[in-house]
C-alpha cells in the first residue's frame, strides 16, 4: 500500500513525461504497482475482514435501547454490563456515534418568518447606566458589572 507522498510523486513523474519503468526504477516500485496507482484515486486502506469486536452481539439490544430514547452512554454502558458485557466505554461511544449523527440531521428543523414579523414575545430591558447587577444564587450573592 503506497502512501498519499508516493501516489503523487508518481502522478507528478508522469505529468512530466517519465515512462512507467522510469517512474519505477526511480521509486523503487514494480511497474505493474505504477500502472495501477496511474489508473485509479488513492484509496484508504480498509480492512475486508474486521475483527470482531466484544459489543457486536448487543448492538440489537443498543439499537432498541436508543431507539426507545435511551441516549446516555454510561447509562447504556451500565444496562450492558448486568448482561454481560465486559468491553469498555470507549466501545460502546464507538457503536452509538452513526446514531448520535442521525438524530442530529433528524432533529433540525427550521422555523422562517416574513420580514417584521416575530415568533412568541419578547421583553427587551435597555439599561443607560453603567451599574452591577445581582444575580441569588444558593451559594452567595454574585456582582457582576454590565455594560451596555
């Protein structure tokens, strides 16, 4: 497997006009991995046969979990563990992710208005002076400046 470096050295030998065995002498390479690489795009490497991984035989579970609304990864990760599972959290983030991405193009919706024309009501506060404003929280009273 050539490396993106490689490729492109062989297609720039070729736009300058270098034979096939010149290009593979020069590369130390074998003409009939030149020819090929002058045929078609790089491509990433892909393994044909993965390696099973320890969650393949729950993602029927995952998928019904996260299809009943079940989208924390810990909390999915602690359903599988009393079946069973031994893998790690980093597996689990792996098999939910395609998912998460669906949700995200599923959940977009846009909401257009005409010109002058507004959705729900709004209070606008306009302050002129230059003063702190208190915020309560549970633990003490915060000040911070607002500027205008």
């Amino acid at each position: 497997m050539l490396n993106l470096e490689d490729f492109m050295n062989i297609r720039d030998l070729k736009q300058r006009g270098w034979s096939v065995s010149a290009i593979a002498s020069e590369l130390h390479l074998d003409r009939k991995t030149v020819r090929k690489h002058l045929l078609e795009a790089p491509q990433a490497y892909k393994r044909e046969n993965p390696a099973p991984c320890k969650i393949d035989p729950y993602r029927p579970f995952l998928r019904e979990r996260w299809e009943k609304g079940v989208h924390n990864a810990r909390k999915l990760l602690d359903e599988l563990r009393v079946r069973g599972y031994d893998g790690g959290y980093s597996q689990l983030k792996l098999a939910v992710l395609p998912w998460r991405e669906e949700g995200r193009e599923r959940a977009f919706v846009r909401f257009e208005t005409g010109p002058g024309e507004h959705y729900g009501k709004f209070r606008v506060m306009v302050r002129r002076k230059r003063h702190p404003v208190r915020f309560r929280t549970n633990r003490r009273d915060l000040s911070v400046p607002h500027f205008p």
